[in-house]
C-alpha cells in the first residue's frame, strides 16, 4: 500500500515508520524541519521517504491527516485532490495541554473533525481512527499490554476503505473495532477527549491502552 503522511510529528511519525516496517511504501511529509522528514525516513526503512504534502498525496493511495486542528483547511486545500483518496484522519481538538473540546470547526454546524474535513474533501473517502491511542505508545517496541493488544475504533461511510484501514490499524499491533459510520465520529473524537483527561487525571498517561471486551 502507498501511504502518505501529513503532519509527520509524533503520531503521524510513529505510524508511517510502522507501517514502512510492516511493508508498506511510505512518504513523510508536512513538517517545519525537512532534516526531520529526512531522519524519519532513514529510520523507517524500506520504501519510506520524505516530500512535500502535494508529493505525498498525489503519490498515495491512503492519507493519514495528523496534524492541528487549526490548519486542516489551509493543509487540506495546499495538497491538491484528495479525490478518490483514502483519508485517515486522527486530528483532534485537544490542546497541547489537554485542554479543550472535540466538536470540529468554529463553523454553525457542530460536527465533528471527521465530517468536517469530510466536506472540504467530498470525494475524498474519509475514516477516522487512531485517535484514541497514544503517540507514545505507538513509538514503543510493541504495542502489547501483557497478553492483550488495544483496541482502536474506526469509522467511515466507504466499507472498502474502511475495511483497509481495519488492516493498517492491525498493521499497527492494534485490534480494529469498526465503529459504524461517519457520523459516528462525534461520538468517537468525544471518547478520545474523556480518555486523554482520563489518564492525564489518573496519572497513568501515557501508559494506558483501551480494550473492547467480547463474550
């Protein structure tokens, strides 16, 4: 799989350097350093390299948007068509400080981030996931607590892209839990703001791992 990152920082990062491990040919892009872009490429190996978002997206079959809310507009209409494209989005609202709310963009409309960046891309095939995982744990050795691998919840409104997704995530070392639709992410990007307090409060961020149980 083709995959282009924008907003190569610590999650966008830490996911296109174990997906170029897991095979797959990888572009980082979108960072304030291009020494930084050149470094991650070096460390992920295979087929990773570094260029430029117009690069990354025209090259790619799959995108994975990380990068801050605020600029998802300005990023999103600087990387050219995103027409067909598979766009994984983990952006979220959440300040640097874990502050802050998830409920999409100062528009009259609230929504989610997932539905927004939906309708500055309609042709785009969004699916939201990786947002309730740390970048910490993403960068470890193994993603496995013990006996059990976190869950990461996706959803989007295209099956076949999410049914890609649901493969990258594993990729990942991750379980993939289809969410349901697009419309499911203002319940998801809702989740992953109470699980960020939650384990700042508690004290247990980052080393904290969701899991759906099954009987």
């Amino acid at each position: 799989m083709k995959i282009g990152i924008v907003g190569s920082g610590n999650m966008g990062g830490g996911l296109g350097k174990l997906w170029a491990k897991a095979g797959h040919q990888v572009i980082f892009s979108y960072s304030r350093d291009g020494n930084k872009l050149l470094q991650l490429a070096a460390l992920a190996g295979g087929d990773a390299k570094s260029g430029t978002p117009e690069e990354a997206v025209s090259q790619s079959d799959v995108i994975l948007l990380a990068v801050w809310l605020p600029s998802i507009e300005e990023v999103i209409r600087a990387t050219g068509s995103l027409d067909g494209k598979i766009v994984i989005t983990c952006v979220s609202g959440l300040q640097p400080d874990f502050t802050g709310q998830t409920i999409g963009l100062a528009t009259e409309l609230k929504i989610s981030v997932a539905e927004t960046i939906q309708q500055f891309a309609p042709k785009a095939r969004v699916v939201e996931a990786f947002n309730s995982t740390f970048a910490e744990i993403i960068a470890s050795d193994s993603r496995q607590f013990g006996a059990d691998f976190p869950s990461v919840f996706y959803c989007g409104d295209d099956s076949a892209a999410k049914q890609i997704v649901a493969d990258l995530i594993a990729d990942c070392g991750y379980e993939a839990i289809d969410a349901g639709n697009l419309l499911v992410a203002r319940t998801l990007e809702t989740l992953a703001t109470a699980w960020v307090q939650f384990a700042v409060s508690s004290q247990l961020f980052p080393n904290l791992g969701l899991k759906a149980l099954r009987r």
